[in-house]
C-alpha cells in the first residue's frame, strides 16, 4: 500500500503558508546636508547670486558662474560637519575674525552645515559659534546670522589626504537579517586604548575629525617617558628615533611598536572588507603605570578612562557614519544584543560589543588584602555601566589582585615590573606558591632576579615598589595564593543575572576554577576566553557549557597551533568555530614577519573569494604581510591569508564560523535555550505551528519561544523533535517580512487531520487540490 513518506508530510503541511508582506517601502531621502560629504561643490550665495571665489584678502561670492569660482571638497569631521578643502589644498577658515585660506586642519576649519530656509541652501557655522555671512559686496565675514548658500556640484578639487584600503569587491552579506553569519571575529580588541595611561604615552589615535594628516602626524619623545620604561612598552625595542607618521611612517607604525597607534579607522576598514563581522572592543587601562607618566591630559583612575573611552566608541560610530552619508550608515555599528548583532552582520557591517578589561574594576581594588567595595556598591557600578555605557563582556581582572580575585600575574622580566605594580596599587607583592594540582594548572612562571638584575628595573620603576626588592618565590609551577573573593562570587552571578558575557582571562588558576564551577552551576553559556589568558585545562570546561574561545592572535606559527589543539576539545552539542583575540593597543605584540615557506601573494582573495586585495599602503609606506607582519590592524585579512597558506583552507573555514559561534553562545547566554536535545515528544503539531513554532512570528520571538535550531539556512530553520521512532524534524520558513510563513513536520506522531507520516496515502482528504507534484493544498 502507498504511504505518505516522511517528506511528503513536510509539503502537506505547507497549507499553513502565510502570504508574504510585501516589501517594506523606503525610508525616503536622508537629511541633504549628510549627502554632501566627499562631494566637490562651488559655493552660490543665496543673498547675492554670485559664486564664492578666492581675492587677496580672502573669499567673496562675485564670480558669475561655477567655473569662475573655487571649489571645496567636503571633508566630515562628525555629523553634520565639514571642513571646505579648497583647490591649493588650504581650508576656507574663520580665523583672527576673517573668513580667509588657512594652511592647516583644525577648528578654525570645522563649520557646522545646517539646512537653510530656503530650499536646496545650507547656512555655515564656526566651531566658536560665529557664521558666515555674505555682504552686499559679497564679501565673506563673520555675521550675527548666517547666509544661505547654494552647492553647485563642481570637478577640480583634490582628494583628501587618506589611507588606502587597497581591496576592490563586494562586502560579504547574509541572505537575510536573521540567516546564519559567516567571517570573522575579533574577540579582544583595545582601538580607544589612546586614550589610557593619561593619553600622552601613545603616539597617534585611531581617528580625528580633521583626518589622518592629524591623526597620525606622529609625535616627538616626551622629556617625562623614561627610555627605560618605553622600551619595557615597546616589547623591549627602543623607542622609534624618527616619531614622523603621515605621510612617511620610517618607523612605525611596526608589529612590536607599541605606545604607537596600530588600529586607525581605515586600517579596521579593511579588515572589515575582508570578512571581519565581530568587534569586541574593551576599555581599558592600568593605574600604575599610568602615575609613572607625570605628562597626562587624562585621568588616571581607571574608571573615568572607561567612561571616557566608551564616549569616544560612540563618537568613531558618529564619525563613520559621517564619512558614509549620516546617522546609521556607517559600517560600524554598536551593539546591545546578539539579535541586534545579528541583523548588523547580516547587513554586511561590523557589530561593535563594549567590554572593559581594567585592574581597579569599579575601583574595587585592594590594600592590604582589603577592598572598600560592597555588594551594592557592585550592583549600582555593574548597572551603571552596563546601562550607560552598554557594556555587555567583562573580564574581572587585568594586571593586579584586587577585590574581585587574584591574578595570574606575567612571566619573565614584564612579570617583574607587573609585580611591582602589584605591590603599588595593593600594598604587597603577589603570593606565588609552588602549584600543587595537575601540571597544566598552574599560573604565570615569575623570575628570581639577581640584585644587579634588578637594578634597571628598580630605576625605572622602583617607585611602583617604594624601593623595596622583588620578592624571591620557591621553585615553578607557580600558583597565586589569593582565588576568588566573596565580592568575586558575587560579581560573577550579577553578570550572569544581567546576561552579560563573562571572560576569566587573567584570573589565576584558583579564581578561574571558581568562576567556572559558578557558571556550570548556572549552566550558563556566556564564558569566553577572549585571548589566551587561562591555562589549559579551561577550554574544555569553557566548551562545555557552550562558551567561546578566540586565541591570542600574535605569531601566526602559534595561533595556528592554538587551532590544532583547540579543534579535538570542542563540544559537538554547540555549533563550533573560532575567533582571534588581537590585543592591539593593549601592549600585546602583533605577528611578526613569517620567515618560511608559502609566503602570502599578492594579490590574493578573501575568504569568500569576492573581495581582492593589494598590498596595503598609507602615506609613502606600502605594506608587505611577508616583510613586515601585522604591522598595523589593517594586515588582518593578509595574516588571515598567511595563516591559509600555513595550514590549508580547513582553518580559515573554522574562523569563518566564528561569529555564529559567538553569536549562539550570546543567544544562550541571554536565555535562548540551546539546540543541543530533541524537543520532547508532545511538541504538538497544530493549525498554528508546532509547540512554539508559531506561524507569524519573528524571528527574534521564535527563538526565544523554541529555542535555538539544529541547522539554519537561508529562509528556514530546523529542529530536532523526539519520538518513539527515529526523531524526526520541525522545519520553519521565513516569509519576505521576517515572519514565520511555514511550519512543516517529518515527526512520525505528527498529524495535520489524518494525513501523518506513514500513514495511507489514501488519507490525504478527496477535497485536498494538488498545486505541485507531491504538494497538495486544503
């Protein structure tokens, strides 16, 4: 006897298809004063009907058509301003209370453009609040009110001075807002590290509103940096002899240079175009070194630097946007959640996550084994920043013990001078014991320095220890003595409470242990290890509850196998992929040049074979993966080239896989329940779905109601439901408006009537018409 087959059940129960919405209509034209960026125009005066030309003493609308006139291109500086860069490469200024030339870029430069009353004008006015206005001779001059003037679109005018991406094709987009992501993620990044140590130790910042001429103009030695001490945050080189930047860049920026700036906008640009999806920016910033720096313009407490930092985060989004049209259409986009997240990559721009990675966290720091902090001190802080800043991943802890939990210190000579930084914000030394638990738990090996070892050290940073000797500690492994606090413990749940992603890099061994058993208590997936901080025996654990892993980027020899010993650990109930941490900015080195064979070859394909890429280059100076290494944050998608050339297409598809990694993790973490077990067996098939897949509903709704799918492809979304046979499949399509529109079955105890899989086909009803071979419709 014929029988409905398992898949025939899935197209009978397409009589449950919504109608798609029709697409939804445009948002319209944007505000045309956004529209004017990186135009070149002539400027018409409204009052006297005349072009804005150059005379002797500065500007006046009298020529008599555009091609008589100068001509500006129109350079943002955030939104809604704009600097006019004139044919001779000078500024239209407002400065010494004339509208005149100037030479440089700058706030005598930096005009707000607002739409005038008059239809199609725009009125200009100073950053001191002065406007331009055209006399009766029309004569340029500062005005109690604004003129009105025309942008005539012109040709003529230079190119403002920029970094190049050199990467030509399209940006890599999902098939829909809610479809599985591909690219890359970054999951340890530090871009408004500019700002820490009082903001005059880095040289350089990764964007200015008067461009990259500003930006990275370079900086001469400070007399208060010690040499000693720029040589401990340059990785051990010397301090750069020529501090030139734009346009000639000798000496840097370099893979080891670190007080000089590596992750400038337009580098992060090109990463972007090669894949990269995922951002996790962490503010960040460390107390003791900074005090060695008497030169600052910023605080030092390391809470008002992240305040700062996040305000900066926000203001580079407003300044992309800017360089792309107005609000929202940059492709940098801050986000709050993994669903926003989502739609942002989907979209084909990069989600931005805030975290924060300092010592004196909530200024919860230690002396002398106590902290000031209490539970609610935490709870306000940790809503503070969660709600202000929009802070969702945190690390406890960065260089010293505090209130939260030990650390797990640095090895070698950094160990020391970190050690006596320890000894600056907390009164004492760390505690290392010789380790007395398997041999890959263990914290970071700490040196016995000899008195004439210690010496350079104590010069440079002996004040940090009020000039008492380094302590000498008994044989390795060593283990710091502290652990988790009770205000640790705490903390920890609260950030699970919040939903918020927890990071134990920089815990010791003993804190981390603790934090973990806490998450596999809450059975919690929102742990990552965001940048090989945590000794070995964390990543399985941290797998296990379906958290995510991004090694230490660095040398890529290593970070390859970081992958190869990564890889066996994961856990098969969680869809798996792998991310980097680049720590740039955060004084971790980048990669070096490679010397072995299969160098990177120019020009090569990223990942998905659209984007190609040219060496790199910014200024005068071209870039060369092969010869200089990641020598700044553009050279991502060239490492991730090198890394293809080491180990073969299979690594690089796992870094694609990534982001949907972290994005599965967050969805977990945020409450989505994991795809990871069948859907019991009375998940009931009905008119209006099956259990919580419901005909109608978003996306976001469906997941929140049934849980994360075992598959998602472009349109549909499948689930594993249990029964007494072999499980069988609950499959959802999305309709053109993001909403369920199909509900189908293979489950064997599902029934729509008493048409079932396995049952007769003579039970599909007479009164059923048949649409498509196998598809018939009631």
């Amino acid at each position: 006897m014929e029988r409905v087959t398992r898949a025939a059940l899935a197209t009978l129960t397409m009589l449950m298809l919504l109608p798609a919405a029709a697409a939804s209509a445009g948002t319209g034209a944007g505000d045309p004063r956004y529209a004017l960026v990186h135009g070149c125009y002539a400027l018409q005066s409204g009052a006297t009907g005349k072009f804005v030309a150059k005379t002797a003493e500065g500007y006046a609308a009298t020529a008599a058509d555009a091609a008589s006139a100068e001509v500006f291109r129109l350079q943002a500086t955030r939104l809604g301003g704009y600097m006019l860069y004139g044919r001779a490469k000078d500024y239209l200024g407002l400065q010494d209370g004339a509208v005149k030339p100037i030479t440089a870029p700058g706030p005598a430069a930096d005009f707000t453009i607002d739409d005038a009353p008059d239809a199609g004008r725009f009125t200009l006015v100073a950053q001191d609040g002065q406007a331009v206005g055209a006399g009766p001779d029309g004569t340029l001059a500062p005005a109690p009110a604004p003129s009105a003037f025309g942008f005539d679109k012109a040709g003529g005018c230079p190119e403002y001075p920029e970094a190049e991406i050199n990467a030509s094709g399209p940006v890599h987009k999902g098939s829909a807002p809610y479809a599985a992501t591909r690219g890359f993620i970054d999951a340890h990044m530090h871009m408004m590290g500019f700002e820490f140590l009082g903001g005059n130790v880095h040289c350089g910042r990764p964007w200015s509103p008067y461009g990259i001429t500003v930006a990275l103009a370079g900086c001469p030695p400070t007399e208060a940096a010690s040499p000693v001490i720029e040589s401990f945050l340059n990785g051990g080189s010397p301090p750069a002899t020529d501090p030139v930047g734009w346009p000639s860049f000798k000496q840097w920026p370099e893979w080891d240079a670190l007080t000089h700036e590596q992750s400038y906008y337009a580098w992060l640009e090109r990463a972007w175009r090669g894949g990269e999806r995922i951002f996790v920016n962490l503010f960040v910033e460390n107390h003791a070194l900074c005090s060695l720096y008497p030169s600052r313009r910023n605080s030092c407490n390391e809470m008002d630097s992240v305040r700062l930092q996040a305000k900066d985060l926000r203001a580079l989004q407003d300044y992309i946007d800017a360089q792309n049209g107005g609000p929202g259409k940059g492709w940098f986009r801050i986000v709050g959640d993994p669903f926003q997240a989502r739609k942002v990559i989907n979209a084909g721009k990069l989600a931005v996550v805030p975290g924060i990675e300092v010592s004196n966290l909530f200024d919860c720091g230690l002396h002398n084994g106590v902290s000031s902090c209490t539970n609610a001190d935490v709870d306000q802080r940790l809503d503070a920043v969660y709600n202000d800043l929009g802070v969702r991943d945190m690390e406890l802890i960065n260089k010293f013990n505090n209130g939260f939990a030990g650390v797990t210190g640095d090895d070698g000579t950094t160990g020391a001078v970190v050690n006596t930084g320890n000894k600056y914000e907390t009164g004492q030394y760390w505690d290392m014991k010789t380790c007395t638990g398997p041999p890959e738990e263990h914290d970071k090996t700490q040196p016995t320095l000899s008195a004439g070892e210690q010496a350079p050290l104590l010069d440079a940073f002996g004040s940090l220890a009020g000039g008492s000797p380094l302590p000498v500690y008994p044989a390795p492994p060593h283990c710091n003595t502290m652990g988790l606090t009770a205000l640790g413990d705490h903390l920890v749940r609260r950030m699970i409470e919040k939903r918020m992603i927890v990071d134990p890099d920089h815990l010791d061994v003993i804190s981390r242990k603790a934090l973990l058993d806490i998450v596999e208590s809450e059975k919690y997936s929102g742990v990552v290890s965001s940048h090989s901080w945590s000794s070995a025996d964390a990543y399985p654990r941290i797998y296990r509850s379906g958290g995510f892993v991004a090694p230490y980027a660095g040398d890529s020899k290593k970070f390859v196998d970081q992958w190869k010993a990564l890889r066996p650990e994961r856990d098969t109930r969680y869809y798996w992929g792998i991310g980097w941490g680049a720590d740039m900015n955060g004084f971790g080195h980048q990669g070096a040049p490679r010397k072995g064979p299969n160098p990177v070859k120019y020009p090569f394909k990223s990942w998905d074979g659209k984007v190609t890429f040219e060496r790199q280059k910014t200024g005068d100076r071209t870039f060369d993966i092969n010869t200089d290494g990641v020598a700044h944050y553009g050279l991502y998608p060239d490492w991730v080239e090198d890394l293809r050339m080491q180990a073969g297409d299979q690594i690089v598809s796992d870094l694609t896989r990534g982001p949907e990694a972290y994005l599965q993790m967050w969805e977990r973490a945020v409450g989505v329940a994991p795809s990871d077990r069948c859907r019991q067996r009375n998940l009931g098939l009905r008119p209006t779905g099956a259990g919580l897949v419901l005909l109608g509903t978003p996306a976001e709704d469906v997941l929140r109601g049934a849980g994360q799918p075992v598959s998602r492809g472009a349109r549909a979304w499948t689930w594993c439901v249990a029964g007494h046979k072999p499980s069988g499949t609950v499959t959802g399509v999305f309709a053109r408006d993001g909403r369920l529109g199909l509900v189908a079955s293979t489950a064997e105890h599902h029934r729509i009537g008493h048409v079932g899989s396995g049952r007769p086909a003579s039970a599909v009803p007479a009164s059923a018409r048949q649409v498509a071979p196998g598809l018939f419709v009631r």
